[in-house]
C-alpha cells in the first residue's frame, strides 16, 4: 500500500535554531515528492518539488533533499524563524499514469514551533 | 491576486441537512480537487475533476457529490450531512493533473456537524 510516514510528529526549537524533519515513502512507481508549509488556519503552501533525478532542491532558508533509493526526504531549515510555526507536509505523486493524472499521497505532516 | 477561495470558512449544522461548500480558482486551472483534514490522518482526496464536466471519485466520496459545470467553479455537496463528515475541507487547484505542477490550496472550510 502506498504511504507516507513524516517523524518527528511534532517539534519545539529555538527561535535561531536549525532543524530536519523527515519523510519516508513506500509509492511506487514514484513521480515526484513535494513539501508544504501549513500556517494554522491556512491552506498548505508549496515549498519545494522535487523529481526522482532531483537530491537537493533549496527554497531560502528551506532545504529540500531526496533520497531515491532509501524512499527517504528531508526538509531542513536553516536559522528558524518564528514566522516557521507551522505544520510541515510531505506529499508524494505516484507515476502510474503519466499523462492523466498523478495520484497524491499526502504524509500527516510534522508540526513545528518555533518559541523566542 | 491568484487564489482559490472557499464559502463558508466556518459552518456549523445538524444532521441531514443538505449544505454546499463553494470552491472557486481564478487562475484558469483545468485540475481540481476537494480534500478533508483530520487529525493524525494527512489530507484524504474526496473527489477531484480534471476538466470541465470530468469528475471522478479520490479515497473517501461516500456522502460527497461534486460538479463542474464551469471551469472555475468546483463545488462540495453534502446530501445528507452526517457527525462523521465534521472536519477541515480544503478545495486545491492546479494547472494540469500531472507533471509538477505544485497545488494551490483555499484556506478550509471548517464543518461542523451536530
């Protein structure tokens, strides 16, 4: 079955602070991986996309990097902000049908609090 | 300013009676879709629409209908609303339905129902 599985599921850091959040996948065939930023209250926002010859795709202080083999991304950001407070969603396309329709599958997302 | 918007973004009701949630892109996309957001459980599709009067079912239609009878407009029927449909709804658009064309997502509509 086709999943996407996100760790940590939440996450406090210091304002200054970097951080890694993690994505793993078992789509196949795969067609590419995408992140969104979720603001409370708001639609998720595309931040990064990222093709299956694509390892590291940045995004100003975002940081994208994918790992074809294992089926693993990470998104790292880089001196966090507390405009980061967020929740943070791995999404993966499946390549089934390429020229139709790309199915999605969406991870639970990380939540990230960035506190002064 | 591009964007998809959603009406309501919050409504609160009681079981059985019929509510719509419009959805509607200004960005002449040709792919839609609706999803619904609960806690621990990721974004799930509803339905999605690749075109103009071309609707098909995601992972979790039951009690869902949808149309597109234009190719801005995109919206969500609940028939017969039941407390299992109490959730975040978003409406996402894009260009195409393959490829990398990333979504753009409506701010949610927040259902509630008693």
């Amino acid at each position: 079955k086709n999943q996407v599985e996100q760790s940590p599921q939440s996450l406090i850091i210091l304002e200054g602070k970097n951080c890694t959040l993690q994505c793993n996948y078992t789509v196949s065939p795969f067609s590419n991986l995408r992140w969104y930023k979720q603001d409370t209250g708001r639609g998720p926002v595309s931040l990064t996309i990222m093709t299956f010859s694509e390892n590291t795709k940045s995004n100003g202080r975002y940081t994208a990097t994918l790992d074809a083999d294992t089926k693993q991304s990470s998104l790292h950001i880089t001196a966090s902000q507390l405009s980061d407070s967020a929740s943070y969603i791995c999404v993966v396309s499946d390549g089934l049908q390429k020229t139709s329709y790309d199915k999605v599958i969406f991870g639970p997302g990380t939540s990230l609090s960035v506190i002064p | 300013e591009a964007q998809v918007t959603q009406n309501p973004r919050y409504l609160i009701t009681v079981t059985g009676k019929k509510l719509t949630v419009t959805c509607s892109q200004n960005m002449n996309h040709e792919y839609m879709s609706w999803y619904r957001q609960d806690p621990g459980l990721g974004l799930r599709q509803i339905y999605y629409s690749m075109n103009v009067e071309v609707t098909d079912k995601g992972d979790v239609p039951e009690g869902y209908k949808v149309s597109r009878k234009e190719k801005r407009n995109f919206p969500l029927i609940l028939e017969s609303p039941s407390p299992n449909q109490t959730s975040l709804y978003f409406c996402a658009s894009s260009l195409a339905a393959y490829g990398n064309q990333p979504q753009h997502f409506g701010d949610g509509t927040r259902l509630s129902i008693l």
